[in-house]
C-alpha cells in the first residue's frame, strides 16, 4: 500500500501557470523496463530550462498516480505530455523511440517554441 502510494494524497494537478512538461514513468519493473525508465529519467534531468524556454516539467510517477494516467489517457509509461492551462494536450509522446533515448526532446523544444510564438503574436 505504501509503495502503491494508497497514503499519499492525490491532489489534483495545478496547470494554472501553464504550458507545462508532464513526464510520466514509473519507479518499477523487469529489469528491461527499468532500463527505458531510467534513460527517460536521465533524458529528462539532463533536459535544460533555457532548452525548454522555461517550461516546468511535473514528474508523474504511473505507480503511485493511476488516477493521472486515466485522467490523461495513458497506461505506459514512459510518456512526455506538454499541456495546456485547460489541462488539454498540445503535444505528446506516448511510446518509446528506443530504450537508451526514449524522447524526440527536439521535438518538443520545437512545439514549445511554436506556443510561445503563437502566445506572443
């Protein structure tokens, strides 16, 4: 139950000061699994702020918070999700690109720029 996160709270997210990064993963697995999420991990530490022009990034974590999985529609992990403040998914990565670089980071950095431009104009 503890490891589950069943006494944790499970406060709604605060997308007030949107756009936002949300990265979901999980801290469990066969040993195949945590090899993605690990890179994942990494990816996303590595990832800086003057890359993703300041957006924050929420790390999820799918064991502990099921209940953002449904309300994201998402049941693997890992999963890189920029929302809006509507809580609605501007752009999204649901699968894996390989297991030592789960993420297109560049991919995204782009749609963040394209946002920020379009919130600017």
């Amino acid at each position: 139950a503890i490891d589950e996160g069943w006494l944790e709270p499970r406060e709604p997210l605060d997308l007030s000061n949107a756009p936002v990064l949300l990265f979901f993963n999980r801290h469990k697995g066969c040993d195949c699994d945590m090899v993605v999420y690990t890179a994942a991990a990494d990816q996303i530490n590595g990832w800086t702020e003057g890359a993703r022009l300041g957006v924050q990034i929420i790390q999820i974590d799918l064991d502990r918070r099921p209940d953002l999985g449904v309300q994201f529609n998402l049941v693997r992990a890992p999963a890189l999700l920029l929302v809006g403040q509507d809580g609605k998914t501007i752009f999204g990565q649901r699968e894996s690109l390989s297991d030592t670089a789960p993420f297109d980071l560049e991919a995204f950095e782009k749609a963040i720029r394209e946002l920020k431009n379009g919130e600017s104009n």
